[in-house]
C-alpha cells in the first residue's frame, strides 16, 4: 500500500470499515460475545450490527485495539501505513508530526495510537523453527555515566535473539543470560529436530542446549573473541544484521524505551522485519488490528508517570 492509493482508496470512514469487516468477518459478521452468526445490521445505523441471540449491538471494532477510540477510521489507517512501512520504525513524536502537523494534535494520543498498533503486531501463533538456526544475545538501552564497563551495563536491557537462516526472526527480553533462561526460549521457539544451531562461544550455551532437548553434536559454537566470524557456514551473521537493524531503530527513532515497553517495541521489529518482502504487510497489520483484543491506556501506562 502506498499513500497515494491510501487517501485514494481510504478516506472515508466507511470505506476504512467496509474493508476491516472484510477482514475480521471474511465469511459472515460474527458476534463477539456469544459467537453465533444469527446477526443483522441495523438499517437506520449501517455500521451497528445487532445479535438477535444475546441481543448485543456492536460494530467491526468493538473488543480490538480500536475500541473507544474517537478517532476517524482513515487516521488509524494512516498511521498503521506509517508504522508499518517505516524499516526502522517511527516515533510517537514524528507520526504526531506527520498526522497532525507542529501544533495539532497531543503527543499523548499519537503515543497511544502507536501503542496500539503495535499491540496488534504481537504474533499469537509462532510455529518452530527449524533448519539452521542462529541464537545470539545483545545489549541495548541504559546510559553510560562514566562508571566504567560494569556500571554501562548495569542500566542495559537483554535481548535474545533467534533466527532461522532463510526464515523467521524472533526476538526477546530476556532477564539474564543464565542457561536456564536461554533454554526457556530455545525450547519455545526451536524444533528438537533442528539440523544446526549456532551461538558464540558464551559458556551458558552447551548447558542450555541440553536443558532444552537439543543434541550437542548439532550445537556449533562460533569464537567471536578470537576473531573468526566466519567458518564456513557457521557464523551468526544473519541475527546480527537483525540486531543492527534494531540498534539504529533504538537509537535513531525511539530514542528511549523503557524496559516495561521494550517486549513491545520487539514484537513491532520482529512484525515488520518477518514480513518485509510481503506486498500485503499493510493488509495483514490491519488484518491483526482488527482481531487483537483491547489495549486500554490504564493497562498501557500502569506503575509509570505519564
Ligand atoms: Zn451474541
């Protein structure tokens, strides 16, 4: 989707919902609380759907990440087009910019607008991977305040990273890297029956590999310390690309992430990257909005100073 063939295609309200129905309902409009089909649309209200069985009246977005939203469906539609096209991601502040220009609109709803969005982009299915995997840890966020190698680090989020080469990319939050908890998302995300699966030459790795169900003659360990990155086809380098592209985006466009948000912001990098050479990423990120449940902004800002 491009812009052009948004505000062509889009600009209306009803246009915006006549599409969304299409995807939530792609057979008949279904009753979001008990289920039936048994559901009629109101003539004198088009967008209002009635239930003859609980007698619940609703519309495509109730129960979505939409819901009580007072904003036009088109500006949804827009800023989904903005989040999900930008390689990198995009700011709060810049799509406040882009939407609503320098002195309209708040920060606060274009920073829940993203919030949402991205809250869609969450995978509930996450089939194993299998094939050649590389697993690999990085570092991002905190601040260096002059204390020193261990002092930088203490301020730094984990983040655990899973690829199948050829395939999906997953990444995590992780809480340390221990080999109970690599073994936790190695089990959750890799297939027993994996051919190979590459790491450096951190020392949690072979424990975690038999926690975990994994042989350790398919266990490639590749020694970044020494210099070789590369050895034949054991090397991490397609899940570090992955992390670089990450890095940029922490860096150049979010600038700071809490670590109460950072499982989010990865959920949204992981979306956007699994589907970069599919032509329907627009479709498909409307497609999760308007399936996803209700993100509410106590929910969204509980235990933080907005
Ligand atoms: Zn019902």
């Amino acid at each position: 989707m491009t812009l052009p063939g948004l505000t062509e295609h889009f600009s209306t309200d009803e246009k915006c919902r006549e599409l969304l129905e299409r995807l939530r309902w792609p057979n008949d409009p279904e009753c979001p609380r008990c289920k039936t089909f048994d559901v009629v649309r109101l003539e004198t209200n088009t967008k209002l759907l009635w239930c003859r069985e609980c007698e619940y009246q609703f519309t495509v977005t109730a129960g979505t990440v939409f819901n009580d939203s007072h904003l036009p469906l088109s500006i949804w539609f827009l800023a989904a087009l903005l989040l999900c096209e930008a390689k990198k991601g995009m700011s709060a502040h810049q799509l406040k910019r882009t939407i609503w220009g320098l002195h309209k609109g708040s920060y606060k709803t274009a920073w829940y607008l993203c919030h949402r969005i991205r809250a869609a982009m969450k995978e509930v299915e996450r089939p194993m991977l299998d094939g050649t995997v590389e697993v690999d840890e990085t570092f991002v966020g905190g601040k260096r305040r002059g204390l020193g190698k261990s002092g930088a680090m203490e301020n730094k989020e984990i983040v655990l990273g899973i690829r199948q080469r050829g395939g999906e990319l997953r990444l995590f939050h992780a809480s340390d890297v221990t080999s109970g908890e690599l073994a936790k998302y190695i089990k959750e995300n890799v297939s027993a029956d994996v051919d190979v699966i590459v790491t450096d030459e951190w020392p949690a790795y072979p424990k975690a590999m038999i926690e975990s169900g994994i042989h350790g003659s398919k266990h490639e360990t590749i020694r970044h310390r020494d210099r070789v990155y590369v050895r034949g086809d054991v090397h991490t380098n397609t899940i570090e690309s992955a992390f670089s592209l990450l890095k940029r985006g922490i860096v150049g466009t979010w600038h700071k992430i809490s670590a109460k948000h950072l499982p989010a912001y990865l959920d949204e990098m992981t979306f956007r990257f699994n589907r970069r050479k599919n032509a329907n990423l627009f479709l498909d990120t409307l497609r999760h909005m308007v399936t996803a449940p209700v993100l509410t902004f106590e929910k969204l800002t509980a235990s933080e100073n907005f």
